[in-house]
C-alpha cells in the first residue's frame, strides 16, 4: 500500500491521473501508516523473533513497546476523515491504475483498514496465550501486556467517539484526559428555576451521552447519522459541561440500583443519571470519585 498507492501520488509520471482535489491529501488519506510500517518493520518484528523459541515470554515484547502502539490511536481517529475522502474519490482512475498494477482483487479501503483490525487481532492472540500459560514463567507479562493493549483499544474507541462531538466552544484537549464515555438517561432536578418546568424534568428523563474528562464531564446529545460507513456512526451536539472542581456524587439513588447523582455548585444543580446496568453505574461511580479525590 505504502509503495503502490502512497509513494505514488508522488510520482510524476503518475500526476496527470491525479485530481486537483486529491493532491496533497496523502497524509490525510493514509495516515500515520507508514509510521506503523515502520515500528513494526524495524522494531517490532526483530523483538518477535527473539521469542521464537520462548512464546511464553512474548508478553516482555509487548510491555517494552506498549507506548509505540499508541500510532494506533492516531491512526484510528484520522480514520472517518481518511475513508470520507476515499468515498469521495473511490473511482478515481489514480486508483484503479495503482489496484491493476499491484493485482490486488480488493481496493484500497480494505487495505486502509487493516491497522485497525491489527490492534484488535493483538488482543485476542494475547487472550489465547494466556490461555495456554497458565503457571508459566511469563503469564503475569503476558496478562499486563492484555490489558495494556485492552486499554489502548479503549482509548481508541474513547477518542472515536470524542472527534464526532460537535458545538463545543473550547478546545476539548484541555479538558485533560477522557477517561469514560457512555450513554444515560438524566433527570434534572435545579433549585433554580420555574416550578413548572421543574415537575416536567422530573418524570421525563433526557438520553444523553456523557463524557467524563479529568477537569470537566460533558453532556452530549446523541444524533444518528443516516449514511455509510462511519457516516452512520453518531455525533454528538454539545448541549452543557460541569467544571469538575465544583461537582460532587451522591452514588445511590433510593429506588434504584442503576443510579446516581451528579451535582454542581453544592446542589444548585442536580442531575440523576441512570446507568444501563448497576455493573456500569459502579465503574463510573469509581472513575468520578477518583477524579474528584
């Protein structure tokens, strides 16, 4: 891919096939891929083969590298701008010209989204180790190398979802890290306000999708994008954050396992959140007490 489509958009003899609005646009269409490669290539693959003979102890590979497989990371969020180009050039004849001189029977896009089921693959060759060395010298490895990997995927999947909200003044990376994302049914109960549009918040639950920052938990609407691909993965408007500083929890909720209480401004503003599940709930119970602690 690298050699065949990336390196050829620089190719002089290939630039008449190019158009206007596809030059320049390589990075955005193939990412850091070639930084990918290369890790792998260079680095990667060489540590791999030292533990042909001792696959116990592949998990040490894994944990000494761990902060070079956060490429992925980047990778994966350039992802929807990367593919809405694709859409929008997919028949170009730059492509089919590179797909017939490579012979490959699939188009770019399948190969676009192979570091994406890499990342994904790593986890499940790492489950079935650990299933195979149990009481082995390098299973504790082998099992922090699991879950370090399970916490990039997180992160992944945790930054898709944060680059499709939309309506946020600020610049969200000053947020400090996301930590949580999820989606909650939000009661609203604020001392402040009519008393009419009080009882109406009271019993009509709002669906938000939240999502928990170190300095500050954001309160989302969902909306469902119609489309394709990741056109049909959802955004999110902006609809109101709570400063952290000033929020406090209430974790239980008469009547009901599943929720609790967000409060700001020593109980100016209260929101009880419903969880999906009790199990949900406690995660992020958790997560919010260590932020605020």
């Amino acid at each position: 891919v690298l050699q065949g489509y990336a390196a050829e958009m620089d190719n002089p003899l290939m630039a008449h096939l190019i158009s206007p609005e596809l030059q320049n646009k390589k990075d955005i269409l193939f990412g850091n891929m070639d930084e990918i490669y290369h890790f792998h290539n260079r680095i990667f693959l060489r540590e791999l083969e030292n533990y042909v003979e001792y696959p116990e102890l592949v998990g040490r590979c894994f944990l000494d590298q761990m902060e070079d497989f956060q490429m992925y990371e980047k990778y994966c969020q350039n992802k929807p701008r990367s593919e809405s180009l694709w859409r929008q050039f997919s028949d170009s004849v730059f492509f089919q010209e590179c797909q017939r001189k490579l012979d490959h029977k699939l188009s770019l896009d399948s190969y676009l989204l192979k570091p994406v089921q890499r990342i994904t693959k790593y986890q499940l060759l790492l489950k079935e180790m650990l299933k195979y060395s149990k009481n082995c010298e390098g299973a504790e490895d082998l099992q922090e190398a699991l879950t370090s990997i399970l916490g990039i995927l997180k992160a992944v999947n945790d930054s898709m979802h944060q680059i499709a909200i939309t309506g946020y003044d600020g610049n969200l990376n000053e947020l400090g890290k996301l930590l949580m994302q999820g989606s909650f049914n939000v009661w609203t109960d604020h001392k402040k306000g009519h008393s009419k549009v009080k009882d109406l918040a009271r019993f009509k639950p709002m669906q938000r999708h939240l999502f928990l920052h170190e300095k500050a938990v954001l309160f989302c609407k969902k909306r469902e994008e119609n489309g394709e691909g990741y056109e049909k993965a959802p955004s999110y408007s902006y609809k109101h954050s709570l400063n952290m500083a000033a929020v406090g929890i209430t974790e239980n909720v008469k009547g009901d396992a599943r929720k609790f209480e967000i409060w700001y401004n020593a109980r100016e503003e209260v929101y009880i959140v419903q969880a999906p599940t009790p199990e949900v709930k406690a995660t992020w119970v958790n997560e919010i007490r260590k932020v605020l602690t």
